[in-house]
C-alpha cells in the first residue's frame, strides 16, 4: 500500500493557522486579566493547543526540524509560566515556524544558486567566519599605505608592526 501524500499548508492555511493563533493568544490574555479562574482555563487551553498544533502538522505532513519542535516546547513552557503566559507566545511560535518553513521553500526553488549559497555559509562557518564573506576582523582587513589627507597626521599609529 502506497504512502498517502499530504497537500501542504497552502497560504490560506497559514493566514487561517496564525489568525487563529492570535485569537487563541488574545483569549487567553483576557482569561488572565478578567477571571481569577482563567490561570487553570489557561494550562487545558495550552495543552490542547499544543497538541492540536503538532497534529495538524503531521496531518499536513509539515516536517518539522528540532527547532521547530523545540519552538513548540518553549513556547508551552512559556505559557505555563504565570508572569509570561499573557504574551503572545503561541503566535510568536506558529509565526517562526511559518517563517522557517517558506524560508526553507524560497531556498531550496533557488536550485543551483541555493546549493552553491549553502556551500558558502557552510564553508565559511568552518573558517570561523558567521557570514558569507568571511570573517571581519582588523588583522584581515586592509590597512592603507598612507592616511587620507583629510585625516589629521597627529594621529598615533597602531597597526601591529611586522617587525614583530
């Protein structure tokens, strides 16, 4: 028997996921504020949100990285506890995971050119470097022959000298 394919998350799907992110967040805000017995409406809320967020992932067949899931898991975390649960914590995630996953769609539908841009932060990672271009600091960046004549010349020379 052949594995079903899921269809994706289209847009829509991502605009009605997150609208109704916001809305789980807002309600949870005033459940905070108005009800004294809206902090243990919250937690149910809160577990069966998470819960439904990783289900409609796995029906949608969305594969979610580590990060993701550990987005998740901060995310639940952070609405367990009473200070930080009025923030928007669940729109927050859904909004990240949205983001990461049409990243990772934009760049992998720039074929050739997103191979060779991932070999490139890959490789300069390994030199050390957190861009693209390489590191940035003041041994490898060129030093002028003589100071502009704009600059004042009183000025004291701190170049490492290379008769070191």
């Amino acid at each position: 028997m052949a594995a079903k394919k899921h269809e994706p998350i289209t847009n829509l799907g991502w605009f009605f996921l997150i609208t109704f992110t916001v809305l789980v967040d807002i309600v949870q805000a005033v459940l905070n504020f108005a009800f004294g017995a809206g902090v243990l409406v919250n937690r149910i809320i809160d577990v069966g949100f998470a819960f439904s967020l990783l289900l409609i992932f796995y029906l949608k067949g969305v594969p979610l990285t580590p990060a993701q899931y550990g987005s998740i898991c901060a995310a639940f975390i952070g609405e367990e506890i009473p200070a930080l649960d009025t923030l928007p914590m669940w729109t927050l995630d859904v909004v990240y995971i949205f983001a990461s996953i049409k990243g990772q769609e934009v760049f992998e539908k720039m074929g050739v050119a997103g191979k060779v841009l991932d070999m490139a932060m890959k490789a300069s990672k390994k030199a050390g470097g957190g861009n693209v271009g390489g590191t940035s600091t003041p041994e490898n960046l060129p030093i002028p022959a003589a100071a502009p004549e704009h600059l004042p010349t009183n000025t004291v020379d701190l170049r490492p000298s290379a008769k070191a």
